[in-house]
C-alpha cells in the first residue's frame, strides 16, 4: 500500500485552486445559457398559446375572442413562465396573409376595421422580451428576444355538398 506524502497533497490543493475558477465559469455559463434558452421558449409559447386563443370566431361575453385584445394579452401574460415580459410588449395586429400590410394594433383598432377582418384574415402575435444575464462575468450581453406568430382566423366556412 502506498502512502500520500504531504507534498503531493500539497500539490492536488494548488492545481484544484488553480482549476476552481474555471470550472466555476464553465458551470455559471451552462446555467446562463440554459436559462436563456428557456426564456426564448417561454417567449415563444407565450406568442403561440396568444395567437391560437385569437384566431377563434367563438364569443366570449359578446366579444369574438379575436377582437379580446384583453384576453389575448393575459393568455399570452399566462405562458411567461421565466420571462418578465409586460402587457406593452405584446402587439396584436391583423393582416390577410404574408406580405399584405398590417392593421392599426388592435386596442386602436376601429369599427370599421374589425369590418375587414373575418374568416381567412390573420392574427399575429409579436412579444418583445429584454433578456440580460444574472451574473455578468459571461460575455453574452443584453439583447432582445423577439417572437412573432401568426394564424388564420377561423370562423363559419359555408360547404355546400
């Protein structure tokens, strides 16, 4: 059986003191990376979960749940697990498919542009969230997370065997 001496315990202390920063680094990176992917996801659900509740034609108290501007926004405000994303940064707009120009935000939408929405036309759904690291020995920075999505609202569709 072979003995430790002091020195090569001695020695095992130095290059463990000497690696400890950079592991440390190397595991607060990981959980900041892991966190910001799952801040992008939550926005992403967020803006998902948003859209699907505002393409229904269905009423909710007399309102369509696409004209639920409310709604819309606290079905959003229910996915931000992780995210601290706020009600302004939520846009709603309606459009009739890519390319074809947006609608005024739908809170300062008029009576006469709900007109122009109907079956066929889209909601999409932008959330905007700032993400900034917890600890900042990581060079990752602050930035914006942006998630946009959109679909078809649905509504009557007359078929005729």
């Amino acid at each position: 059986m072979m003995k430790t001496s002091r020195k090569s315990f001695g020695q095992g202390a130095v290059e463990f003191a000497l690696i400890l920063p950079i592991l440390v680094i190397f595991l607060v990176g990981i959980m900041e990376v892991g966190r910001l992917i799952f801040i992008y996801v939550s926005v992403m659900n967020a803006t998902r979960e948003a859209s699907r509740f505002g393409q229904v034609t269905a009423e909710i108290a007399g309102v369509a749940q696409y004209q639920n501007c409310a709604g819309i926004k606290n079905r959003a405000l229910a996915f931000r697990f992780l995210a601290e994303f706020e009600e302004d940064d939520i846009s709603i707009v309606y459009d009739q498919g890519p390319g074809t120009s947006p609608s005024p935000e739908c809170e300062s939408m008029s009576s006469g542009n709900w007109d122009d929405i109907m079956t066929g036309s889209r909601i999409v759904v932008s959330i905007d969230e700032q993400y900034s690291p917890v600890i900042p020995i990581i060079p990752l920075g602050s930035f914006t997370i942006t998630s946009t999505n959109a679909r078809t609202i649905l509504g009557a569709i007359n078929y005729t065997p």
